[in-house]
C-alpha cells in the first residue's frame, strides 16, 4: 500500500515538472505573476461554507483542476478581478476545470449576493470563509490570492495580487494546463 502511494507521487511529481516547464513558457502578460511551486502542496481540509451555512471541503472538488480565489468584498482589487474570473468561468468551466471563489473576512452575505448582483457575477459560486480559517491555513496573507489546484488535490500555482484571468494568456495557460492532464 505504501509502496503504491509512493510510485503514484513520484508518477505525479515527475509529470507535473515535465508538463510546468511547458506552462513556465505561458507565463506571459496577464500570467507573469503566477508562480508555479517546484513540487506540488497539499491543499487545506479545513471547511468553509456556502452562503446558507452548510460546510465544504477543497477535497469535495477533487477530480477538476481548481482556480480557487480568496477575495473580499471590501477589497477594491478583488472587486475589479472578480469579473475577469466570472467570464474565465463561463468559457473553460465544466468536467475538467472550476473557478471557485471564497469570500474570507468579514463579508457579509447581503453584500456578497449585492456585489455579485451589481457586478452581474452569474457564473461563480458563493463561498465564504468569515473566520479566516482556510485562507489562514493555506497562507493567505493580503487578497486577493488566487491558487490553482490539481484534480488530485493539490496547489502548483499562486499568484498575488489581481490579474485578468479572461485574458488570451491566462485562457492559453489553462487550457495548456488542463490539457496536460496532470
């Protein structure tokens, strides 16, 4: 058992770092900030919830690569990406791939669904995360911060700080990304 869960690491570790370089390549424009870790991390199991309360977990959404962004709604840069990840949603969101969004802080829920009324942020799931507990273990430290996940379960990428996921590069990447099938 052990001797299997170890091959299937290094199977992963190996593909991960052929299929990064190919990615380290797309890190162009709007992609120039992601960095992509040398091994992958494994991902927090501390819940979070959804807007009527009920908890999830990241390992819930194993088995699609993940664009998990922490954000605020008092947080003006997160605000003006927000969009950006709603139309990256519609486009390459679906059986492989989902951008998830957690609201962490204080954001309370009649401001969330308001921003993503006023923002006409149809495409996005409404998480929250109101005592920094995710964010806190993930190392989130200033918003936003956007990582991606394997469908496996783990963080390759982070990027600090905004950036225009619906642009030709973040769209090129992913794609690159999800093809890959790490």
């Amino acid at each position: 058992m052990i001797r299997g869960a170890f091959f299937t690491v290094l199977y992963l570790a190996l593909a991960f770092g052929a299929n990064a370089r190919s990615l380290e390549a797309l890190r162009t424009g709007a992609m120039r900030s992601l960095v992509f870790h040398a091994t992958p991390v494994p991902v927090s199991q501390t819940p979070f919830t959804d807007m009527e309360g009920e908890e999830h977990l990241l390992s819930d959404m194993q088995g699609h690569y993940v664009l998990l962004n922490f954000w605020a709604t008092w947080c003006a840069p997160c605000r003006h990406e927000m969009p950006y990840l709603n139309t990256l949603q519609r486009e390459l969101g679906g059986e492989d791939f989902k951008v998830v969004t957690i609201a962490t802080g204080r954001n309370p829920p009649p401001a969330i669904r308001r921003f993503f009324e006023e923002a006409s942020l149809d495409a996005l799931p409404m998480y929250r995360d109101p005592g920094q507990e995710i964010a806190r273990d993930m190392g989130v430290f200033g918003l936003p911060i956007t990582v991606l996940i394997t469908p496996g379960g783990q963080e390759i990428a982070r990027l600090q700080g905004n950036a225009d996921w619906a642009s030709p590069e973040a769209m090129a990447l992913l794609r690159a990304l999800i093809a890959g099938g790490n």
